[in-house]
C-alpha cells in the first residue's frame, strides 16, 4: 500500500521523520512516498503546493503531514495549502482522540475523541460590512450534519465506544444548531450506541470536572476547535495530541501543533502527537494490530520515563524515539 508523507516546516520533517522511523519497524510493507507543501516549498518551487503533490493526494488513501508555516508578512494572494487541500478532497469530519497517556502529564485524566465538522459552521469566512460593523455568516446544512454524524457513529463502532454525545448551543442558536441536533437524534437512533446531548459551555466545564462521563463527542466546527484545544492542554499539550482530517476518499493525518519555529531545527520536538498520528493512519489501513503496537510502545516509552522538554524531560527528539525502538523491539 501506498501513502503520502508531507514533512512541511519548521518541527515538521523533525516530527515525520521520528514517526517513519516508528511505522517502518511495524509496516515494513507501507510504501511511504515523500511530497513538498509550505512555505519552504514556496522557495524551493514558487507553490506552497506544488501540483505534483496534489496528484500524488489524488492517487492515495491516506497521508501523514506535520506542520507548515504560515507566511508572515501580508500577502493578498495567499491561500493556505492545508485549507485547499480540506475543500478539494472535501475533509469533511476532523477527529482528534484525547487521552492522557501517564498520571503525570497533563492535569485531567481525560480519554475522548472530538469529531468535528471541518467545511462550514463559523468557518465559511464570509462576512461584509454593515453600518457600524461586520456581519459574519454561519452556515449549517443538512447534508454536512448528517454524513458527520454518521462518522462519528462509524467511528463509535470501530472502536467500540459506548456513548455518542451531540455538543451545541440551540439554546441561542434554535434553527442551526437545533438542525444539528435533530439530525443528530435521526442518524444514531436505533444504531445501538447510547446518546445525549449537551450545550457547548456545558461541554467546556465538563472536560475538567466531568472527564469520565465524556466518550465520543460530535460538534460543529468553532466549539470543536475550541474544545479539542482545550481537552489536548488538559491530557498533555500539542506534544501530545494527534488528528486526522477525514473525507471519503483521502484521509491526512497530522499532529495537532505547528511548525513550532521557536524551538525548530533545535532536535526538542516531542514525536508523539506525530508518532500517535501515524498510528491512527496505520488503524485507518486496516493495520489495526500494527497500530495497537505503536501505541503500546509510546506508552511504554512513556511509562520507563522517558520525555521530551515539553513534558519535563531531558529528551530531545532523536532520545525518544530512539527509546521508542528499543521498547517496540522489547514487545
Ligand atoms: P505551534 O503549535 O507551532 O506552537 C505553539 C507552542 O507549542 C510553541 O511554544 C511550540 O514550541 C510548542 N510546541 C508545539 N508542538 C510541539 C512539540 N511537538 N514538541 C514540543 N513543543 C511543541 O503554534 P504557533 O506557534 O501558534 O504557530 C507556529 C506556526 O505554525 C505558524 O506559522 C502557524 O501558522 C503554524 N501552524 C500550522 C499548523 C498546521 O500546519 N496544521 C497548525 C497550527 C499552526
Ligand atoms: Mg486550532
């Protein structure tokens, strides 16, 4: 099987080049065919994304990708490589699992998975002036509810996990999040998973004083990004949290951080977020053993003490994953 793996920035290439060393060892089968995006592509080729790498995407299941940079000085014609890729494969659901993998790192003892609506909601990035300010506009669709709630059901399937809850505000918001709601009570019942529902700022709270009561949540697209956020800083930090923006036909694969530059090039980046992330991309290719093993190994890795500095340690990311092969060769 073939896969795209696109390093980009910054921390990136140092993160995806520790999460290939750790998938080798468990998928020596896995053809990994490396692609340019980002600003160091942009110098190199004049493309943030080059057409090469869109057609090698067109042409494979899945893709492991770390992190790019965004250019910092204003420039009208920029389009951010990772949005075009969501809107022309059509991402349409961003999954994050939460799980805080030792007692000692992070505050909450959290073990979630966020699905979230990736196309629409507060990101439609349309807004136009009014007299004294600006109007933005939120969309909700029928269509966009229902194929990510069935995911999120898939999802709960996949993994056997137990309860499905719908995180909305149709309190405030009665005919788009109550849309979301109702679709969300059509596509579950009678699929035998449990369900409930609960209001965002409710959620919010939730992460830090109800964490064992939360399983799998399905939300829109602004709560989601801020709940995921909030829950990967409660089990660990971006060091630790991996992702997967998922459509029907390509599957990318990331860690949630950026392209970190103030540590880049340093050889301190944690490799777990990207490490999990090519763990979640192996389970998606039917490598579901293989992936089990990767995960084993990181929290052995974990558990014998090892860390980076994000975590406390005295690791640098050649350390971890070294440690991280040795503990896999001892399974
Ligand atoms: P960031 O996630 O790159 O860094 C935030 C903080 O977390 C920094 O102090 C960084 O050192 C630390 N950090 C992140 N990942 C880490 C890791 N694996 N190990 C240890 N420490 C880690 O976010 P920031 O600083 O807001 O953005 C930097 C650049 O990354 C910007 O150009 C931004 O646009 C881009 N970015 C790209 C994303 C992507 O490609 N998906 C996502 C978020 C930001
Ligand atoms: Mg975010």
């Amino acid at each position: 099987m073939r896969v795209a793996v696109i390093p980009g920035d910054g921390i990136g290439p140092e993160v995806i080049s520790a999460a290939v060393r750790a998938i080798e060892v468990v998928a020596d089968d896995l053809e990994m065919v490396t692609a340019d995006m980002g600003l160091g592509a942009f110098q190199r080729t004049g493309s943030y994304l080059p057409e090469r790498t869109l057609e090698l995407l067109r042409d494979v299941p899945a893709a492991l990708f770390g992190a790019i940079t965004s250019p910092l000085s204003y420039d009208a014609s920029y389009r951010s490589p990772l949005l075009r890729i969501r809107k022309e494969f059509d991402l349409y659901a961003n999954i994050r699992p939460v799980r805080r993998l030792q007692p000692d790192i992070g505050m909450v003892d959290l073990d979630v998975i966020i699905v979230r609506e990736n196309t629409e909601g507060m990101y439609t990035g349309v807004e136009r002036d009014i007299d004294g300010g600006v109007v933005t506009e939120r969309k909700v669709t029928r269509r966009a509810c229902e194929r990510l709630v069935d995911r999120a059901v898939r999802l709960c399937r996949e993994q056997g996990r137990k309860r499905l809850t719908c995180v909305h505000k149709s309190n405030v918001l009665r005919r788009s999040d109550g849309l979301f709601r109702e679709v969300f009570y059509e596509r579950t019942e009678g699929q035998g998973i449990e369900t409930n529902d609960m209001l965002v700022d409710a959620a919010a709270a939730a992460l830090v004083s109800k964490p064992r009561e939360l399983d799998v949540l399905v939300t829109l697209n602004l709560y989601g990004d801020i709940l995921s956020d909030e829950a990967a800083a409660l089990a660990g930090g971006l060091g630790f949290a991996p992702s997967v923006n998922m459509g029907d036909k390509l599957a990318l694969f990331e860690p949630t951080h950026g392209s970190a530059p103030d540590i880049a090039g340093k050889g301190l980046a944690n490799p777990v977020a990207a490490m999990l992330s090519a763990a979640m991309m192996l389970r998606h290719l039917g490598m579901g053993e293989k992936a089990s093993r990767m995960e084993r190994a990181i929290e052995g890795t974990l558990s014998r003490g090892n860390r980076t500095a994000d975590a406390g340690g005295r690791l640098g990311t050649e350390g971890f994953t070294t440690a991280y092969l040795e503990v896999l060769g001892s399974l």
